[in-house]
C-alpha cells in the first residue's frame, strides 16, 4: 500500500477553512485507489507565525518542506502586514527553491455553473494556461535608492532566460498533446523588445518539434479581449509569471467563480515536491464566516493525487465536483447560494 507524505500549510484567512475540507474529500477519494493512503504533517506557518518571529517560516522549513512528497496550500495574506512580506517570506521562494517552473491553472466551464458571458455552454470554455513560475515579471531583482526623498528610484527587473522560456513552451507543447493540440502563446513584444521578443523566437523554434500542434501568438491586451469575447478558441495557453497570473484571475471568473480556481506549481522532474493550491487568496473579508468555496482547493488536491500517480483518486474528485455543481443545490454565496463551506464538502463526499 502506497503511502505519500504530504506537507499542509493552511496558511491565512479562508486558507486553513478550505484546506480542512479538501483532506477531507482526498481521504474519501484515496480509497478507490487501491488502499493508497495519504499521510498528512500540518505545519503552523502564516502570518501568524510572522508576527511571533519576524519570518514566514522557520530556517530550516526548506529542509523539512523536501521530505514530503507533495504540498498544500492554502493562502497567505493579512491586511495588517503588507502583502510584499508574506508573498515574498514564503509562497514565491517556494516556487523558485524547488524549481516549481510550471504553475498549471485549469479553467473550465461546469454543467449547472452559469458563465458571466451570455449564452456559453457547459465545457465550451475548457482551457488550461501553462505560467512560468520561476523568473519573468517576478524574479526579485531591482532594489530602491534615496528612500522617502523626491529623489527615490525602484527598480524593477524583468528577467527572461532562453532555459526557463524553454521549458515552459515545452512543457505547453507536451499538454497540449493530450488535449486538442492547440497552444496560444501571450507576450508584449510589440513594447518589451528584449525578454518578449526572445520569448516569442523561442516560442517559434519550440514549436518545430511540434508539427501536429496548432499555434498561435496574441498580444496579452488581444488575448484578454478574446478571454471574453471568443474563451472557447483557447486550448492550452502559455504565458510569462506576470502575464499569467492576470489572464487566469479572468479566466476564473468567466467560468464562474474564482471559488472554483485550482492551481499547480509543478516541478515536471519531481526533484523537488510540487505544491498544489487554490487560486483565490486569503479572503479576509469572508474568513471565519464559514461560507468559503472549498471547490478551488478540492480541485487542487484533485491535482495533487493525479501528480502523485492516483488518477483514479483524482478522477473520483473531479467527478464528484462535477456532479454537485451540475445538481446545483448545495452552493456556496459565491455561486449564488447560501450553503456552508462544511456543507460543500458535506455534498462532494456524499458523491464520491
């Protein structure tokens, strides 16, 4: 009997009210693979944690994080510390110390989830948009001289290396083969004349060793126009750090809610543990409310256990899911409902 060990940090906010349910669902779910079981080591760290020892994290936390098999998160955030503090304390070293450069986020249009964009059929928008994780808009490089005077300057670098577009586009080109063999690459060459341009020359040499895919490349202000009006024309889509993240935030809500926004941040080589997450954030304004969607992070454990090899674990998830949003009667405020996170994952075990 196969037996994973699997890191949890609930993080912030809705985080740990999210997270509680999807362990839930995945110890339900595990069962029908074959006795495979999950053994969860929750650690304390979030703001919190910050607040008591001036870190995000303990000083050893890397070590103790690369002994598990897999990750999940939950969010960090609070509107007491800045945003900066937490994000750069812990969830973007996590992805550049275990090289997690693939952060794999589904949009999908669910059966009985109504769509914000008028007349859109369950799974006409089905897309899955491949963001660089590691380097791009994000790599922290730049600093700030002559603080607090009229003279101060931030610097901000956007970094770009022939490696990390490579293996991106590639790992694209790899999805997209197992779906309809399109991808749509976004940059802003048209402006960014240096890491853009090498992006989309990569993007084209890639693309050689991938006859039967379909490419296309749109500038991100065309791409987010066609997010709306035409959602159903993507397939796989790649995109740099920055890029990524915004065209995925409104890839979320034009399948319904950012409720039901799952996340990888994949290392393909399994070197390093991959960490699974929902999209949505920490959600301040709603924590402790117990009315969270717990599908974003049921998604993204749906996500863990097909990275773990349990696809029948995963598949058992994603059916669930399926069937409650199509069912429609257990809905979280979100999805214009009045039903409790609990009672959410309450219905999703009920499917499985």
């Amino acid at each position: 009997m196969a037996t994973f060990r699997i890191a949890v940090i609930g993080g912030d906010g809705i985080g740990p009210e999210v997270i509680d349910q999807a362990i839930r669902v995945a110890d339900a779910a595990v069962k029908h693979d074959n006795g495979a079981k999950l053994d969860w080591n929750p650690l304390p760290w979030n703001t919190g944690y910050y607040k008591k020892t001036g870190k995000m994290m303990p000083d050893d936390g890397w070590d103790v994080l690369r002994k598990h098999d897999a990750i999940l998160f939950g969010a960090v955030g609070s509107p007491d510390v800045p945003d900066h503090i937490t994000i750069h304390g812990m969830l973007l070293p996590m992805r550049r110390k275990f090289d997690q450069y693939v952060n794999l986020r589904p949009a999908f249009l669910f059966d009985g989830v109504p769509s914000p964009l008028r007349d859109k059929a369950p799974g006409s928008i089905d897309m899955l948009v491949y963001r660089e994780n590691t380097e791009g808009e994000y790599a922290p490089i730049g600093g700030r001289l002559y603080e607090g005077t009229p003279h101060e300057i931030a610097i901000q670098t956007n970094t770009f290396t022939r490696r990390g577009i490579e293996r991106i586009i590639r790992a694209a080109f790899e999805g997209a083969r197992k779906r309809r063999k399109k991808v749509t690459s976004i940059t802003k060459s048209n402006a960014m004349q240096f890491g853009m341009v090498l992006w989309d020359e990569v993007f084209k040499i890639v693309a050689r060793d991938y006859p039967d895919v379909h490419t296309n490349s749109l500038l991100v202000d065309a791409a987010a126009m066609d997010f709306v009006r035409k959602p159903e024309t993507f397939d796989v889509v790649v995109a740099s750090n920055l890029f990524g993240d915004i065209l995925t935030d409104l890839s979320a809500i034009i399948t319904g809610s950012v409720g039901l926004a799952a996340s990888g941040n994949i290392n393909p080589e399994k070197t390093y543990p991959s960490m699974f997450e929902p999209v949505h954030g920490s959600a301040p304004d709603i924590a402790g409310k117990g009315i969270a969607n717990p599908l974003a992070a049921i998604l993204s454990v749906e996500m863990l256990l097909i990275h773990l090899g349990l696809t029948k674990a995963g598949t058992a998830v994603h059916r669930a899911v399926a069937s409650v949003l199509k069912a429609g009667k257990t809905r979280t405020p979100d999805l214009g409902g009045n039903a409790k996170t609990v009672e959410v994952a309450e219905a999703v075990l009920a499917a499985l």
